[in-house]
C-alpha cells in the first residue's frame, strides 16, 4: 500500500482518503468521481446572525412602547449593517466528489489552506496513479 499524504486529520493512500474530523470516514479512491475543490465562506452564519438582529428589532417594535421601541430597532438594525460589512474570518476548503451513487459528498474540508492543498494533491495523485 502506498501512502501519498499522512497528517494529523487525514490519511491519502493508493486506495482510501481517510478523514478524521469527529468520525473518522473513509472513502475508497477508485470509487470518487468528480472531484472538485470548494471554497467555503463563513458568510452563511453572519446572514443568519444579521435575520436573527432583524428579527429582534422586529419584535421589539412590536411589544416596546416609545422610546424603547426606537433603541431597539436602531440598535438591531446597525448591528444587522456592521455584521454585514465585517470581514468574514471562517474560511475553509473542501473536496467535493460523486461518490457511489451520491451526487456531491463532503470527502475532505480545512480551515488550514496548506494542510488543504497537500492532501488535495496526494488524493489527485492517488486517483492518477489508480487510473494506470
């Protein structure tokens, strides 16, 4: 058995991409189809934070009496705009493929772009090496 990539979170061998992020899951090489790289962005939890701002001034306006009700809505709605504008930090890559009859599964994500891109290379000389 040849090993293309061994590391703390991972494991690419001529046959299997170990990933270990909580469980340990297993994917067999010959078996991945369409492998592409993803970028993932953190943007989807600052537009849920910003609804649930919303939401709150909303339903402050709705049960607070004058003044109150102007704070809160004011307040909301500006933390809902800072979030909005704020750098997103939480970025993260992923491998994606087809794998045994599922359309796109998660095979492999980091936050860490170095650790990312050398086990996205062993998988893409594994599946090389497979197709000889």
């Amino acid at each position: 058995m040849r090993t293309y990539y061994r590391g703390p979170d991972a494991a690419v061998t001529d046959e299997l991409l170990i990933w270990q992020a909580g469980t340990t899951k297993a994917f067999v090489v010959a078996e991945l189809r369409q492998v592409a790289r993803v970028r993932q962005d953190g943007g989807r939890v600052k537009r849920v934070v910003a609804a649930v701002l919303l939401a709150v001034a909303g339903a402050g306006w709705a049960r607070l009496a004058l003044p109150g009700r102007w704070y809160v809505a004011i307040g909301a709605l500006l933390a809902a705009l800072a979030l909005a504008g704020w750098p997103s930090h939480t970025r993260s890559w992923a491998l994606r493929a087809a794998y045994r009859g599922d359309a796109e599964v998660t095979v492999y994500s980091s936050a860490d772009p170095r650790v990312f891109n050398q086990v996205s290379r062993a998988l893409q000389r594994a599946i090389e090496d497979a197709r000889h």
